[in-house]
C-alpha cells in the first residue's frame, strides 16, 4: 500500500512527499495511542466499558513491537556483519544464534526467557522485559540475513573503489556500503516488524497485557466473542496498515534513484 | 608527453617477476617492469591477458603470489599499514565507474579526503569544486550518479581519485563501458591530466590515445608482458607477428 504518498500535492518532490508521509504516519500512531480509549468507549457493549483496558492492551502491543523492532535491526546488524566475518570465533557464534533462532518456535523462545533464563543467569526480568528480550532476540536473527543478503547485493566494485581511495575497511562499511545494503534490507526488514508487531501476540502467554491478551479477557467477561475479536483484529489492522506506510515513506525517502 | 628519456628518472612503481594464479589458471607469468615519474604507460593485449589483473596487483585489489612489487618505495606484502598508504597515493579508476550511488558527485569527490586525510569539511568542498571544474563538471557537483550520463560519471570517478592527490593514476579500461559519442570526453581529460606531469598507466583498447598521449606501450599476451616499446615504433616498426596480428585485428 501505497496510499498516503500518492496523496500529497502534484507539485511536491518525492522527498517532500515522503516526509510528509512519515510525519502524518507518525502523527497518526501517536493519535490513535492517544485516542484509543476515548474512540472505544464510543462503541457499544461490550467494547465500550472496556475501551480503557483495550487501549492500554494497544499501548503495550506498540511498546513491544517499537523497542523490539529498533533493538531487533541493530541486534540484526551485528548478527550479519558477524556472520560475514573472516574469524571463525566471530562467526561461530553469529551462525548458531541465527539457526537456533531460526529453527525453534518464537513460543518456545518466549517461554524459555521468562522461565528458563533465570535459571541459567542470575536475574528475573518482568514479563514485559522477557518478551521484549526474547521477540528482539527474534526479529534480530530473521533481520540478520535480510541485512546480510542487503550487503552481499551491494557491488564488488563498490568495495574496491573506496579501498582503492584509501578508506579502512570500516569506513568503507560505514561510509559505503552500509547506506547502499541497509536501503535494499528496508523491504524484508518492515516485512519482519508487521510479522513482530502481530507476533507480539505471543508475549499473553507469560501474562503481559498486551491487546490480544486483553482481548481474550475482556471475551471471558463478556461471553461476546464476536465483537471483541472484530475489535482486537481491526486494531491489528489499523496498526500494520500505518506500519507499513511510515517504512514505505521511509524507503522512497531513501530512494534516491528514484526507481519507485 | 614526456621530455627527459624515462629511465634517467627514479621509478615510481617497480614489478620484479611477479607471477599471479587463479587457481589452476596461470594469469601474470614473470611480469617485470618500471613506471617512471611523469610517464603514461599504455597497456594493451587480447581480452583474458592479464592487463586488468596486473594492473590491479599494483594497488593490490589482487594479491601477487611470487615476485616482488614496489610503489613509492613501500614493497606490497600483507602489511596493512603499507597498504593503506599505498592506496592513498595510488588512485584507480575502473571500467564500469564505481561511484558510489547514494552520494552527490560533490560527495563522492569529498568522501576520502574527509575521512582518510582529515580534510576540513569546508576546505574539501572547495578543492571538490575545483576538481570538478577541471573534469567540466563544475554545474553537476550536487547531482547524484545516476542523474549524470556514463562519461560524466567517469570525469567524476576520476575528480574522486585526484582529490586524494596521487602520486600515480591507474585507468582499468576507462572508456569501455562508454557509448561512442562521450568516450572523447573522457580521452581529453586523461589527456589534460597526462599534460599536468601526472604519472598514468592506462589499460585500453584506444589505439589512437596510445599512439598520442603513450610514452611507451607494453603488451600483454598470455600473461607474459612481451614487449615494450615506445608507440612510434611498436605502431609504426612492429617486428612482432602476434602483435601485428592483433593491431590488424583492432583497426577493424
Ligand atoms: N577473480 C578471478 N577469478 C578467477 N579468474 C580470474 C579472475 N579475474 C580474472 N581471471 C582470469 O584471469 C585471466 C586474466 O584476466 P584479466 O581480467 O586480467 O584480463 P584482461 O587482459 O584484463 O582482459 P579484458 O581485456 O577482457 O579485460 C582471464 O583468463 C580471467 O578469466
Ligand atoms: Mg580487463
């Protein structure tokens, strides 16, 4: 969906366009967080008595999916570049994150850091913080091989060039490379944050409130499960849908080519 | 271009029998040769000879295997330290560009002087902008790569070499990816440079810029270097068959 970037002015560059569209976006998550619980208590029974849980329940779910989203793309950075390394030691470690990661149930992992972590290191993070570790711990491995497959598309010749001109390796990651790969990542990794934020689901099973938990408490109370699962999934919607347009601004706006 | 005889100067780079596998493929077979201060170094040859790949273990994009290599009086061996200030005075400018894509042709010019020689932002602005002036390109410095035709992409790769003030150019087939109509502007600007005293080795297939801007020309066949002469006698006194089997081949 493409849907606010087309709406602007015809007058306006891509740039401006994109800007707006991020800013409006942002603006808008920001508005229905707000409004959430007044907008609620509009309806009828039985979502209108419960608006105010429902629109924590939203909070918590946009809470989940933004601080795991950001941690998860910089978790995703070090997991690639490491598994590109030349050092086994380095690499090692990078693979079998990612393969374990990648080969076990998300369920399994949330499980495992809010039971079985503690037992292993010494300390009790609360539900919320368990899940937000284990769902960046998530995205971070599936973000890792978009990342790496972004750096493998950019050029040889890129590399040669900025080596040629005599810029360290570093600065040729920092300077050159990294700008080109992480613009061909932005598709699969936005792809990844809409799965995490309906991922982020599975944070009910070690009790955080987040909005399908309260959901399915409010359809215990109420015995209407209808609406409320009407409810809980139109807010998914409204959620993945906004989502999506931020990351679709944010990549025209890098999208200096002008391919799009 | 030059007016003292090539060997009555000191060499800028010296290759002592270097030899160059890719796997089983024996591609630099004893390569021994001189580029002088001052001198434009021509190299020609058939497709597979090995120009591209000498030219590259000079600044080593490639790894030699035997033999020995000296740039500025630095012998390239695994040395890091070497090698980053071997490639500060070496610059290099590749067939298919390279620039890179997400930065102005102003930024492309500035980025190596900023962060490898720690050139105030201002002041690499302004030499960035005098450079490109000299390639004729003074009005596009704020355009991005793709905004710029194929010739004018490479006057900006070769701006971005001389910001970092080289001792020594290398062209890897600089005009082949170009469409017929702006290979000339690119030649004229090689040629200005070559005129400016700077030392240049340069693989192509133009004949023409060979015969006119060489000091000498050295041919390639099979990974040997097997001849070098200065291009009025390796165009006009060819002893050679292969070699004026293959310049027969290229007037065509
Ligand atoms: N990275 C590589 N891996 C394996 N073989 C290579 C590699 N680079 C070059 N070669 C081989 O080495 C030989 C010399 O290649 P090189 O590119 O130096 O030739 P060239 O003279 O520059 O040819 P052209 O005129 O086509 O550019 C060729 O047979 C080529 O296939
Ligand atoms: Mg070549």
């Amino acid at each position: 969906m493409n849907g606010l970037l087309s709406l602007w002015p015809r007058g306006w560059t891509r740039e401006q366009r994109s800007s707006a569209t991020i800013v409006a976006a942002g603006a808008l998550l920001v508005a229905i967080l707000i409004l959430a619980g007044r907008l609620l208590a509009l309806l009828p029974e039985p979502i209108g008595p419960s608006a105010a849980e429902l629109a924590a329940g939203t909070l918590i779910t946009v809470e989940l999916t933004v601080l795991s989203g950001l941690a998860g793309v910089g978790v995703g950075v070090l997991a690639a570049v490491a598994k590109m390394s030349p050092l086994r030691i380095v690499r090692w470690p990078a693979d079998f994150y990612i393969w374990s990661v990648r080969g076990t149930p998300l369920l399994v992992q949330v499980l495992f850091v809010y039971f079985a972590l503690p037992e292993i290191v010494p300390v009790q993070l609360s539900d919320f913080n368990s899940a937000a570790v284990a769902l960046t711990l998530n995205v971070g491995a599936y973000n890792a091989e978009a990342i790496r497959a972004g750096i493998q598309a950019v050029p040889r010749g890129q590399t040669e060039a900025s080596r040629s001109l005599g810029l360290s390796p570093i600065q040729t990651f920092l300077d050159v490379i990294f700008p080109q790969a992480f613009k061909i990542s932005l598709p699969p990794l936005v792809n990844n944050i809409v799965a995490l934020l309906k991922d982020s689901s599975l944070a009910y099973v070690i009790g955080v409130a987040e909005l399908s938990n309260i959901g399915n408490r409010v359809k215990t109370a109420t015995f209407q499960p209808v609406p409320v699962f009407l409810t809980t999934a139109a807010i998914y919607l409204i959620l993945t849908t906004v989502l999506t347009e931020i990351s679709g601004a944010i990549e025209a706006r890098l999208d200096v080519e002008q391919r799009h | 271009m030059s007016t003292a005889p090539a060997h009555a100067r000191s060499p800028l780079i010296t290759a002592e029998l270097v030899n160059k596998h890719f796997g089983p493929a024996h591609v630099l077979r004893d390569v021994t040769t001189s580029f002088f201060q001052g001198e434009v170094a021509v190299i020609i040859g058939a497709s597979g000879s090995g120009k591209s790949t000498f030219l590259r273990t000079l600044n080593r994009l490639e790894k030699h295997d035997s033999g020995r290599i000296v740039v500025d009086g630095i012998a390239l061996t695994d040395d890091v330290k070497n090698l980053d200030a071997i490639r500060r005075e070496v610059g290099m400018v590749f067939q298919q560009f390279n620039l890179f894509p997400h930065l102005s042709a102003l930024e492309n010019v500035t980025l190596a002087p900023r962060r490898v020689r720690k050139t105030p932002r201002a002041e690499a602005r302004q030499k960035a902008l005098e450079l490109l002036a000299r390639v004729g390109l003074a009005d596009h410095a704020h355009k991005h790569p793709h905004q710029l035709s194929g010739g004018q992409q490479q006057r900006v790769a070769i701006a971005r070499s001389l910001a970092m003030q080289p001792k020594v150019m290398l062209f890897d087939e600089p005009t082949s990816a170009l469409d017929p109509e702006m290979i000339n502007e690119v030649l004229d600007v090689m040629k200005d440079l070559a005129r400016s005293g700077m030392t240049m080795v340069v693989v192509t297939h133009e004949m023409r810029f060979a015969r006119e801007v060489g000091d000498r020309i050295l041919f390639f066949d099979h990974g040997q270097l097997l001849q070098e002469a200065p291009p009025a006698q390796f165009f006009d006194a060819q002893q050679n068959d292969r070699i004026r089997a293959f310049l027969g081949q290229i007037s065509h």
